[in-house]
C-alpha cells in the first residue's frame, strides 16, 4: 500500500507538471501517403489512452458502441482506430472522420505513451493548416482536451488501487481480530475448564484416597482370615 501512495503523489506532481501540455504537428504515412497529423503525448499508459478516446467521443454525443467503432483489430487501419461522423463542438453539426492511433513510449521518464490523430472530411479527404486551417485548428483543440481527461482516468485508476489495497488491508487486520477474540475466548474457555478439572482433580483425589483405603481393609481382612 505504501507503493501505492507513493505512486499517486508522483502522479499528482506529474499532473501537475503536465498540465498544459500540447499536441504537435507531424507528417505520418498513412495509406501509402504522408498525411498531417496530430500528436500529443501523455503521463498515463496506452489502455487509459484508449479510454480517453472514446471518452471525448461521447462527449460529442458520437456512440462507438452504436457505430461498431470500438478498439478491436476490424477497425484498424495501418495502426489507426477510425471512426466516422465524428461532430466536433468547435464545427457546428460539421461531420468528420477521425483516425487515432495509440501508441506507447518506452525510456521517458515523463510520458507512457502518445495518441496521433488524423482527421479527414469524408472520402480520405484529409485536412491540413494548409487547406482547412479552421478545421484542423478545431481537432487540435479537441485533442489537447486529452491530457486532463487522461490524468483524471490515470488517478482514477490510481484511487481504485488504493481502494483495493485498502480492502485487502482491512481484511488482513480484521481476521487479526477474529484471530484474537477466538484466541480469548480459547483462553477463557481453558481456564473456565481448568477451574471445574481442578474442582474434579479434588474431588477424584478423594475417591482415590476411599478407594485405597477400601483396599487397605481388604487387605486387613485377608491377613485376619489367614491367622
């Protein structure tokens, strides 16, 4: 648990750090052409990555679930997730087709991995600041909304290990407990049962002494009856 908690205050000082980062622009080949491109790279791992994409997404009002647009191997493209018809806030009911892709990165200290985004208007007609400055300026903004909705997935992943930690925790130190009370109430048991074994030693030591006695007249008898 001590990890754990250690684990979430660095994490907090990276979000902290991390806070304002931005996406970049990047040229990236992408069905046989180099396409533009959005990169932006992130504090947390590529699952809470993933889990950030389709988060923003519904917050579009779009519905992976519904568009079959889920992250699975159909809906790869040369390492992209695609989903269409994507209405971006910044673009009035303006639909588009956005291309991720999530990748990890190995050896930095700061970032766990980084989300590429490419962004088309149907048709693969990609966009550029060249040739739709409002558009591509519009899917760079939506992307940037990324990095606090990453860290809140990331701590909050971080608080359900915790919880997790906690519970086991908890366990540990209640069957302690139970360990204890059965133990006390084995001590009390015990001792309830030494006083009653110590009453019965009493009163069996007095039908030994009977006993022997009986037989000390027996023998008395016996020695009489041979004179």
């Amino acid at each position: 648990m001590k990890k754990i908690i250690i684990g979430i205050i660095a994490l907090s000082q990276m979000m902290a750090i991390h806070s304002f980062a931005q996406s970049t622009f990047k040229t990236v080949t992408f069905k046989n052409s180099l396409r533009p491109s959005l990169n932006l790279s992130l504090i947390s791992e590529p699952k809470n990555a993933e889990e950030t994409i389709l988060a923003k997404l519904k917050e579009t009002g779009y519905k992976p679930e519904k568009n079959g647009s889920i992250f699975n191997k159909k809906n790869k493209q040369e390492g992209f997730y695609s989903f269409s018809g994507v209405q971006l806030p910044e673009l009035d009911n303006q639909k588009l087709d956005l291309y991720f892709r999530v990748d990890p990165i190995e050896g930095d200290k700061d970032y766990r991995s980084s989300i590429s985004l490419i962004v088309s208007k149907g048709y693969e007609n990609f966009v550029s600041p060249e040739t739709d400055s409002l558009t591509f300026n519009a899917a760079e903004n939506f992307l940037n909304t990324f990095t606090s909705k990453t860290e809140a997935f990331q701590i909050n992943k971080q608080i359900d290990e915790q919880k997790k930690a906690i519970a086991v925790s908890e366990k540990k130190w209640k069957d302690l407990r139970d360990k204890q009370d059965d133990a006390r109430k084995k001590i009390a048991q015990l001792e309830s049962d030494m006083k009653n074994w110590q009453q019965e030693e009493i009163e069996q030591q007095k039908d030994v002494d009977n006993q022997r006695s009986a037989l000390q007249n027996l023998e008395s008898k016996r020695a009489a009856v041979k004179q």
